[in-house]
C-alpha cells in the first residue's frame, strides 16, 4: 500500500517553516535539499526535516496540510516539539 505524506522544513531551529504533502517524501527532501526547483524552500533555504505523519490516502494527507498550514506557528512549533525536542533532520 502506498504510502503519503504531510511533512514540515525548517531553516533552522525556531526558523523559517514550511508545510508540504507528498506520496514520496525521499524524493521529495532530495528536490528541496539539493535547491534546484526555484520557490519558497529555495528562496529562504528551508530544506531539514523536522516533523512528518504518515497517511493511507492522499486525500488525508491533503486535510492534513491544509490543516496545519491554518495553524499558527506557535502550535506549529508546539507540535515539532512533541516529537523532536531539538529539531535534529530526521533521516527517512
């Protein structure tokens, strides 16, 4: 079964944020690591992965996102906290 993502970079601890979907997210860190697709990651250097949910259908996972990106940061950073107290890059 195919998995989906909903996932969240920082730049840094405590910095710039951005919240994405995905169905590949190896792919999708080796696009915003390596800087290639001009956009917001690019622009503000927002490429380490500090959170990620896993999903069943993409249609989850989309809720999800748009969810989250209603969010205010500090429930954002709240919620990066619960499972990575010090935003190491997780590793997939």
């Amino acid at each position: 079964m195919r998995k989906f993502f909903v996932y969240i970079l920082a730049s840094y601890k405590y910095g710039t944020l951005y919240v994405g979907v995905t169905g590949n997210l190896q792919n999708r860190m080796e696009i915003h690591q390596s800087g290639v697709v001009e956009g917001f990651t690019k622009k503000y250097k927002v490429n380490k992965l500090v959170y990620y949910e896993e999903f069943n259908s993409p249609e989850e996972a989309i809720l999800r996102e748009k969810q989250l990106k209603r969010w205010k940061r500090f429930w954002k950073i709240n919620l990066i906290e619960t499972v990575n107290p010090d935003w190491e890059e997780l590793i997939i």
